[in-house]
C-alpha cells in the first residue's frame, strides 16, 4: 500500500516503519529559515546527525510544494532514493511526514533509539500546538522583536531592504491577530510554565538524557536568541529552566566538556 501523508497534529493514515537511523537513507525538508517549526525540526535532525537536505519554499506562491496536497511547511520526505533506487536495485518506501509534532513523533525511534514516552508527546503537542503559538504571537506583537526577527531572516541585501522588507514587516505585524482568531484556545506564553517546569524527569524532560520534547523547546528558545529576543530567556528564567536550557544548549563553562550537547552539533541556522 502506497504511503499516505498525515494531516496536521494527526498520526499518519500507517504506522511509520523505519525505526532506527540506518534505515533512513535521504531527507529532504521543504520549509523556509525563518519558521518556527522548521527550526524545530532542523534541531532534531542536527541533534540525531542525520544529513538532510533542503528545499527552500518560497511566499506566497509556494509552488516547491505544489505536488503535496498538504499546503504547510515542514514537510519532510524520507527515502526519496528515485536514483539511488535504480542504482541498487533497492525498492524502500517514500514517506512524506507533515506538522513539527507527528515529524518528531515518528521520527523519535530513528532519533532517539526509542518512542516517545506518553509524558514526552504530551508536552511535545503543548510545544507545536501552545508555545510555539504563543511564542509567535507575542514575538510579532513587540516592535522590536519583530524587527529583528525580520532583520536575522530578510535582508541579505539590497533589493530586499528597499521593498520586501517593508512588506514582510507590515505582514509579520498583522500576523499576532491573524494566529489568534484562527487559533482562539492558545494561552499566553506565561501560562505554558507550570507545565514545563514541572515536565523535567531529572535533568531533561526525556529523563536523564535528551528527549524530542527537550530539543523541540530549545529549538524556540534557540531562535528568540538568533533573533536577539529575550521572550523565551525571561519565560525561561521565571520558570528556573534556564539550567535545563544551558544543559541543552552545553554553553556553561563547567557543563562544557560533560554535557555539551547542541553546541557541538551542527547550527540550525545558514543565516
Ligand atoms: N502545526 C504545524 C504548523 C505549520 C505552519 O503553520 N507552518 C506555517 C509556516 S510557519 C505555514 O506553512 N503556513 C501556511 C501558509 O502560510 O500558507 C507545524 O508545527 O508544523
């Protein structure tokens, strides 16, 4: 039976077989630099080590993703081995995951060497479909963040500066009021705390070692940083997950050389 893509937060119509790293063999992410669940993703990948490539969607005709009835990014394509197959004789399905939680839960067997845990999906849906949303809305919402965030993403050079720019920013600014009446039932960041403060199992909330939930998390932290935000270090701070994030990220001095964990890996960002 041929492969059938998810919807977005639903589980794919099939179980997603491959369950380690070995088996995936090409990756292509169709997303563009400056999405939050994009950025999740591309966090996961570069956790794990596995080499993707990248297809970059461009607004508002999108028309690199005009074969996929599923119309948002990320979407993520696993064994797409059209030449590799007709070299070897191999005959591998093609999958075609969509929406940053169903990628990091099926993808976490090959990742993680395991499931998630029923406590990890909990709070990896409360990522996709609460924070990040609520870190969108309230990024956009402050003038200065928002200029930054365009900033970091938008102005490679001239051209953009004088006409895309201006654009990009007046969208980005009407974007807090577009989210919110079309997603009415995300809370402020601020009440998404308690959840995580309490969600950690030990030092991460995978437990004693990282997890999809933990690198999901980072990942939003990680881009208010690229964007010289401080939304996610103050929500951080107030809810005494900053260890959890320096842990994660291996920037203190003396978690270095123990625990260094993203620093080591390869940056989720080309810009
Ligand atoms: N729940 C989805 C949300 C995906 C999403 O909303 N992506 C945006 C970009 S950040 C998008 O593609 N929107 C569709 C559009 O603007 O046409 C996920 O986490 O992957």
């Amino acid at each position: 039976m041929a492969w059938e893509p998810n919807n977005e937060g639903e589980d794919p119509p099939q179980p997603f077989s491959l369950k380690s790293k070995d088996e995936i063999h090409t990756v292509k992410l169709y997303q563009f630099e400056a999405s939050p669940p994009c950025a999740i993703v591309r966090a996961l990948l570069a956790w794990a080590e596995v080499p993707y490539d990248v297809v970059q969607v461009n607004y508002p005709f999108k028309s690199e993703i005009s074969w996929s009835k599923y119309q948002k990014i990320p979407i993520l394509v696993v064994n797409d081995m059209q030449v590799k197959s007709s070299l070897f004789g191999l005959r591998v399905m093609v999958f075609q995951v969509n929406d940053s939680f169903i990628i990091a839960k099926c993808l976490s067997p090959c990742l993680f060497g395991r499931e998630a845990t029923q406590h990890e999906l909990n709070l990896m849906k409360e990522i996709t479909f609460g924070v990040m949303v609520a870190v969108e809305i309230e990024l956009f919402s402050d003038d200065k963040d928002r200029s930054n965030f365009v900033d970091a993403f938008f102005s490679d050079d001239c051209c953009s500066q004088t006409f895309v720019k201006p654009l990009v920013l007046l969208m980005v600014s009407q974007a807090p009021d577009r989210i919110r009446k079309s997603k009415p039932e995300v809370k402020p960041l601020s009440e998404y705390g308690e959840t995580f403060k309490k969600g950690l199992q030990g030092n991460y909330i995978g437990g004693s070692s990282v997890g999809p939930a933990d690198l999901m998390l980072w990942a939003l932290a990680e881009m208010c940083k690229h964007v010289r935000s401080t939304l996610m270090e103050n929500w951080l701070l107030k809810n005494d997950l900053t260890g959890w994030y320096e842990r994660v990220a291996g920037e203190t001095e003396t978690d270095t050389l123990l625990t260094a964990i993203m620093a080591t890996k390869k940056s989720i960002w080309t810009q």
